[in-house]
C-alpha cells in the first residue's frame, strides 16, 4: 500500500468520527426523533445522517447541512421513486 492510499483512508476515517459526532448532537437537538417521521430513535430503528442538500447536488459537508434521519426516511430521501441506483 503507498502512502497516498494510507493518506486516503485517515481521511476518510476523520470524515466518519466527524460524522458520527454530528449525528450525535442533531440527535439530541431533535429530542431523539427522526427529522421527517418524526419516530423515536431506537436499536432497532438507528438514527442516520443525512445531508439535507445532498453531496452530490452541491452540498456543502457541513453540521448545518445535516439531520437525523432514520433508516427507512434516509432510503426513501435517497431513492424517492424505488430505482435502483
Ligand atoms: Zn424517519
């Protein structure tokens, strides 16, 4: 493995601890309910993070860009119509 490829996956690593503190607090700001269904976070239904104005329309991966969603809304967002990618 080269050093860029090393570089690569540090990045990626801080970029998911980054994420996965965001989630935290939008988390708790939304009282451990899901941004669109508003259901109760559980193990069973595991809060997501979701960029509101999604990375590949332009959007920024920033904290104000981001909510908690749960799994099922996070799916629904990201494929509106049921196709597959
Ligand atoms: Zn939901």
């Amino acid at each position: 493995m080269n050093s860029v490829m090393i570089r690569g996956r540090m990045k990626a690593a801080r970029i998911a601890t980054l994420h996965q503190r965001w989630r935290k607090s939008r988390v708790k700001k939304q009282g451990g309910r899901c941004a669109r269904c508003r259901r109760s976070f559980t193990d069973r239904l595991p809060p997501t993070l979701d960029h509101i104005v999604p990375l590949r329309d332009g959007g920024a991966d920033h904290f104000e860009n981001t909510q908690a969603l749960c799994w099922p809304c996070h799916c629904a967002k990201d494929n509106p119509r049921g196709e597959q990618p």
